[in-house]
C-alpha cells in the first residue's frame, strides 16, 4: 500500500511539472511548448541576460502581439541590434549572427 501511494505521489509530482514546463506553445521547432503560443526566454532570445525583467515581459508580450511577419522580423532586427550595444558596452558579444528564428512562426505556410 506503502509504495503504491508513493508510485501515485510521484505520478502526480510528475503530471504536474509537465503541465508547468512548458507554458506556451506550438511552433515550428525550438524554443515552443504545449501551450497557446511561442516561447521567449533565454534559451530563443539572444541578449536575454542583458535585459531587466520588466523589459522581458514586454518583449515577450510584444513578441507573441506581432500578426505580420514583417513587423515582427523588422523588431527582431532593431532589438538585435540593442542587444548588441549592450553586450559590446559590456566588454562582450551577443551570441548569434542576426535576429534569429523567433519570427518564423508568423510566416505563411
């Protein structure tokens, strides 16, 4: 009875964190989880680090508002381009070569 409650708890633990890990969601490759939209956090947006958590908020909130690929991408591009200020002020580098894939799921299939 003993281990057949601890195998329930367990069960539960692990329903629980898989319905937390991934909050948003479906897309097209990295970065996108089970939920409603894409995801934006440090793993899919360079320069992550470099921003308060306020600024994150509203990049994420701004990022999943965009309906056009092209307002989004031309976004990407100008917070690229922050990012990278940041990183050089800094005494670093902003890991990737450009804005990245965080648009693509606005494209037209």
């Amino acid at each position: 009875m003993r281990s057949l409650v601890l195998v329930a708890a367990a069960a539960a633990a692990a329903f629980a964190f898989a319905a937390n890990a991934q909050p948003y969601g479906p897309g097209p490759g990295p970065g996108y989880g089970a939920g409603p939209g894409p995801r934006f956090n440090d793993r899919t947006t360079p320069g992550w680090s470099l921003m308060t958590a306020q600024e994150r908020r509203e990049h994420q909130e701004r990022m999943r508002a965009f309906t056009s690929y092209e307002e989004c991408n031309a976004y990407m591009v100008e917070h690229h381009k922050l990012m990278a200020e940041r990183a050089k002020a800094r005494g670093g580098k902003l890991r990737g070569a450009g804005p990245g894939p965080g648009c693509d799921w606005l494209k037209k299939k």
